[in-house]
C-alpha cells in the first residue's frame, strides 16, 4: 500500500493553529517576447514569483530606510514597490487561494482555515477532506480496504498553472499554500502550508520526560507528553504512527525506541529498527527514517528529528512531528509524484509538512527561543538550498517559490518588538529582539540569490499574501452573543465549561462563531436545526454587523471590529452561498480568541493575550496589506492579489478566462 488514502484522522483533527539595481529590469515587453513563443516550451520572457508569507510593508519600508534590504531596494528602484491588497478575510490559505485562482473566496470557496458542517455545527478544516474507502473486507479484526479512499483538495476552480499547462506554459511551484492534495497537472507542484505530518495532524510533536508536564491540547495539532522513567540508565518508551486502515477501530500504530543513558557523561544513544544513534546534551540529530508497519505486507516511512534536551538531572527529548518521507510518500505531496522522491535524492530528507516550525513545541515551552530558531533555521537553509537548485534549472516559463518563514517567526516573536504586548519581556528582547528584522534581512538574501541568477529577460515578483499586527487581546464571539440573546445553551454545565456547543439549545439559538473570522446565522433550510427564516436573515444579518462595529474594549477605549463584512456584499463568484455569513475584521491589536474558534463561551468577553503566538493577521484587511516589488513597473496603484493572478498570465499572453476577476498589474495602463 503505497499511500494512505483513508486515515480518518486527516478528517477530524486538522487544523492549523494556529502571515532594489536597475539593471535587472531590462528585458523585452510581455508584448513583444510573446507575440512569437506563445505555445512553446520555451518562453523567451520567464516569470519568477517569491512569495514571502506575512511580509509586512511598513516593517519593510522601516527597514529600507534604515538601510538593511539592499536587494529590495535595487528591485524596488528597477520598477515598483507598493501595498498589496489582500483577501478577506486575510488568512494565509484564503489569501494564497485568491492568488492561485484569481478570485476572491467566491469564486475558490476557501473562506477560513476552519467551516463548520452544518449538518452537526461542528468545526471541519477548510481546505481538504479525507474520504475513506467505501468498500472493505471484513476478515475477523483485520479490515481490508477493497477501494481506495481519497484525500480532497477543497479549492475550487483552476489554479494559474493549469491554465498555464493548456498553453504549454512550463511551471514549477514551490510549496504554495492551499494546494494539498496538489491538484492534477503535469507541471512542477510541491505542496505547502496544508499538508499535514503522517499522521494527519498539522503537527503533532512528542516530548518524553520524567518531569511533570503538561502542554496545551491543539485542534489538529500540538504535541504530545510521554511520561518515562530512567531505570538502569535507560529509557523505553514508544513513537505513536498513523492509524491502522487495516485494523478494527483503526488503532494507533507506533514504533518502541530506547535509549540508553552514559552514566557519566551527557550524552545517550538511542535505538529503534535498524537505527542506532548518539546524541550529545543540546544536539540534533539529522532526519531519521522511521517505519510504521500496518500488517506484515504493509508499511508506511515517515522522517524525524531528536533533540536531548536535557539528560540530567530531568531526561527531556524532544522528537519533531513524524513528516511524511519524500523518498517514500505516504500521501500525495507533489505532482509528478516523481518530483518529491527527485528532490530527496539531490537533497535526501527534508520538511514536508506544511508549516514546518514548530510554533506549538515553543508555546508550551517544550522548546525555549533558541531551540526553535535553531530548527527553523534548517528549515531557511534548506529552502536556500533548493531555490537555488530550482534557479539552475529555470530555463522557461513561471517559477513560484515560498517562504514560510517570515511568518511564523513574526507569529512568535512579534511580543518582543511590542512593549505594550501582555507578553513583552526586556530580557528576551534583548535577546531575541531582533529576530524580525533578521528574518526580513534572511528574505532580502534570497532576493540577492534570485537576482544574481536569473537573466535579464526574467519579470521578478516579490509578494507577501498579508502583513501584520499585534496580537494583544482576543474577542470571544460566542461569548458576545450568549451575552447579547443570540446564543442560548441548555442547563448543565457553566457556559467556560462548554466546547464544541455542546449544550446548545439550537431551538433558540439565532447564530454562532466558527473559524478565526466567521459568523454564521442559525438559517432554517441549511443547518440541521435553523431557526432563522430567509425573510428575517437580512435585517439579523445589519443588526448583528451594526452592534458588533460599536464593541470597544473597556481597558482600551479601542473598538475591536473595525468591519462586519456581509458576505453577500463583498462577495461573488460560484460559492457565495457556502460563505460564512459575516466576516470580522478586527481592528488592528485585536483578533478572535482562542477558545471561541471552535465553540467554546470564556468567561470574559474581551480578554489579555499572554502567549508567545504575539503577531497575527485577522484584522480588516486595509490595515495589513501585504507587499507587491517587482522590475517592472506596475499599472495599477492599488494591486490585489487576484491582480498579480491576471499579471502573470498577461505576461505570457495568455486570454485571461472570465472567471478571473483581478486586473493586469504589469504593463502600461490601458
């Protein structure tokens, strides 16, 4: 069994967590270079994009000024440097998804990273689905799976490279987001932010000690703590796998490892399989290969890495989340499915999974600031390395290539540039202060490599999907509106008590908060128990929108929704209809909380973030645009991301299709 089609634990758990030398733009018009090689493989105009997740433009004009991005500045200079609109609302899989398909949520029905099934109210990731399979045979506890299940990508429409492939437009894309499973193409994919570890999660460490300690349990993600004890300096304990399709009840698979412990020095070996190790006190190991065996004919391989943490006086190891092994995918990662298993041969193991930084594993204190920096760094140095393999063999056509660090850093670090962050500390920041500024002098380095590699007939794009604030206090939106009648839950259980509505009195209930952004009406006709009738859901809709714009924030003054967009006014395109019914743009410092996502009623209505996950992007999407440089000048003076869509496609002279609603960003104005 080559891939995993029907592990159900993609379907229950995912979530995420949970943002200039002139010489460079001498090159023939799109015009002129595609009036002759439009339809042939070789294209003498190339297009490169790198996409910077989060990048924000005020930081990056901060930086210009103090002259720390010279690569930026020279692109800058060659041609433009503005604010990019992003999506709405501006979430990392929305925004990439207007980007890949040219549309706003309408037309790709990404609304969020989470929707909600409105069959039971509960939260469902947004962005793919696992189907398992629908005919098995029954053999006493073994299960065999007759038909395969399937692993949907849950994007709408068509991305920009397949439209590209009917033109004969040679592509490579490079970890874009929203785009797991990758959809069907003969063009270069690798997938990115969505794809989850091999176990089904976004990301779901392990941390063996034999020190009490507890770590915040994620929807989809996090990480799990295994008590061990140290008897004759050795430790026994076991790696938790995928689940068993082939098996009654689908039970957890795991590997048993052991390690042993030097009785004088810090240093331990470890074993499991064919594996045999040593690790010093504070060391990594490379990738380790590891195998989960279903039944003897049957196995899966996943890749690792460990960390001693500490030997003594508390053992303390840290292993990563088990990514899905490139050399052997257990689940589709990339199309051809030869190009994952080309890379890990230039390269041999690297992270697959989608948001490689293990933000969770530094929220819970598993991993300090260092640590994670560390780790993060390998995921900088092998994304530097392969853009540079990707550069030496960009001869023609597009190449896309992501970023996630600038996000994820900017995540995690953003309390320490933030005095007024609930979680500001002088020391760390003295410390580790400079992380962001040192993230976007990382980023200004891969420019430096892109420009001193590509030639003069290549349009270079850099573009981030949103930029970023401070995350400083969270709003409870089903606490507000148990607060304010639209909510009602049954006797029982005190409503901080409460997750996944389950003491709901949806008989009385008129609309609720799933997602990071989203409100939806409790709508007769549509959710399992709706009460809201068609003709009263316009007026609800105003009167909600209304008295949400006038919440402030009473240790503030602030208001904390700057916007209640109304789905049906700001959207359009086929899947309108499968919207959330309001989408809040909070106002900049402000941004939902992290109980209300997924059904739960906190007891306070507005409420202090102290954790380090300081730096978001949830709020109105003017407030946090995110960047647009290019070498050639744009036409448009306020590019959105749908725009960017419609420039590469113009660039290679390629009709633009009706359904692709953003304006040419390059060229000269009509």
């Amino acid at each position: 069994m080559g891939r995993i089609k029907n592990d159900e634990a993609l379907k229950r758990r995912e979530f995420l967590q949970l943002i200039l030398g002139s010489s460079v733009g001498l090159f023939l018009s799109p015009a002129q270079a595609f009036m002759r090689t439009t339809g042939q493989k070789e294209t003498e105009l190339k297009v490169l994009a790198l996409g910077f997740d989060g990048m924000d433009p005020n930081l990056v004009n901060r930086y210009l000024k103090e002259g720390k991005l010279p690569y930026f500045q020279k692109l800058a200079a060659s041609g433009s440097f503005l604010p990019l609109q992003s999506s709405l609302p501006p979430q990392s899989p929305v925004a990439w998804a207007n980007f890949i398909n040219g549309t706003d949520p309408g037309g790709h029905a990404i609304f969020d990273f989470v929707h909600r099934d409105p069959k039971n109210y509960l939260p469902i990731f947004s962005a793919s689905e696992s189907l398992p399979s629908e005919h098995n045979l029954k053999l006493g506890k073994l299960i065999v799976p007759i038909s395969g299940g399937e692993i949907r990508n849950l994007r709408q429409g068509r991305a920009f490279w397949q439209i590209l492939e009917d033109y004969d437009i040679p592509s490579t894309i490079f970890k874009i987001p929203s785009n797991y499973p990758p959809v069907e193409t003969k063009q270069k994919t690798l997938s990115g932010m969505g794809t989850p570890d091999l176990k089904g999660y976004y990301g779901l460490f392990n941390y063996y000690t034999n020190e009490y300690k507890t770590v915040t349990e994620e929807y989809g993600g996090g990480g799990r703590v295994h008590d061990v004890y140290v008897i004759g300096n050795r430790v026994e304990a076991r790696i938790p796998g995928p689940n068993n399709p082939f098996k009654e009840g689908h039970p957890e698979t795991y590997v048993n490892f052991k390690v042993f412990l030097d009785p004088v020095n810090p240093v331990a070996k470890i074993q499991y399989q064919d594996q045999e190790f040593i690790l010093r006190e504070k060391e990594w190991s490379d990738w380790k290969k590891i195998r989960f065996e279903f039944i003897p004919t049957q196995s899966v391989s996943g890749i690792c890495l460990f960390y001693l943490k500490e030997l003594r006086p508390k053992f303390k190891l840290y292993v990563s989340p088990i990514n899905i092994d490139p050399a052997e995918p257990a689940l589709p990662i990339s199309t051809p499915e030869s190009y994952a298993r080309e890379l890990a041969r230039k390269f041999g193991p690297f992270f697959t999974k989608g948001l490689p930084a293990d933000t969770a594993a530094l929220e819970n204190d598993i991993l300090d600031e260092k640590e994670f920096l560390y780790q993060d760094d390998l995921i900088y140095q092998e994304s530097m390395a392969m853009l540079e393999e990707e550069l030496k063999n960009f001869h023609s056509g597009l190449l896309f290539y992501y970023f996630s660090n600038t996000d994820q850093r900017q995540h995690m670090f953003f309390r320490l540039i933030d005095r007024n962050h609930p979680a500001y500390d002088e020391n760390l920041a003295k410390e580790f202060g400079q992380v962001i500024e040192n993230t976007y002098r990382e980023m200004d380095k891969a420019l430096q490599l892109a420009m001193e590699k590509v030639d003069r007939r290549t349009l270079i794009i850099v573009m981030s999907d949103h930029g970023f604030c401070p995350f400083r206090r969270g709003f409870n939106l089903n606490t507000w509106l148990l607060r304010n009648g639209y909510h009602y839950l049954r006797p029982g259980l005190r409503p901080e008590e409460v997750t996944l509505f389950q003491t709901t009195d949806w008989a009385r209930t008129r609309a609720y908060g799933v997602g990071l952004n989203a409100l939806y009406l409790n709508l007769k006709g549509r959710e399992a128990q709706g009460i809201v009738s068609p003709e009263e859901k316009g007026a609800l809709l105003k009167e909600l929108a209304s008295k949400l714009e006038q919440v402030t924030d009473p240790l503030t003054g602030e208001r904390v929704i700057l916007k209640a967009y109304l789905s049906q006014e700001v959207f359009r395109g086929p899947y309108v209809s499968e919207a959330p019914d309001i989408i809040l743009g909070f106002n900049r410092n402000y941004r939902i909380s992290w109980n209300s996502p997924l059904g739960n009623f906190p007891r306070e209505i507005i409420e202090s973030n102290p954790q380090k996950w300081s730096g978001d992007h949830m709020a109105a999407p003017g407030l946090i645009p995110g960047i647009l440089l290019a070498n050639e000048p744009a036409r448009l003076q306020d590019p959105a991301l749908e725009d960017i869509t419609a420039g590469i496609l113009s660039a290679f002279a390629v009709k633009i299709p009706p359904e692709i609603t953003g304006r040419p960003a390059f060229g000269k104005p009509d």
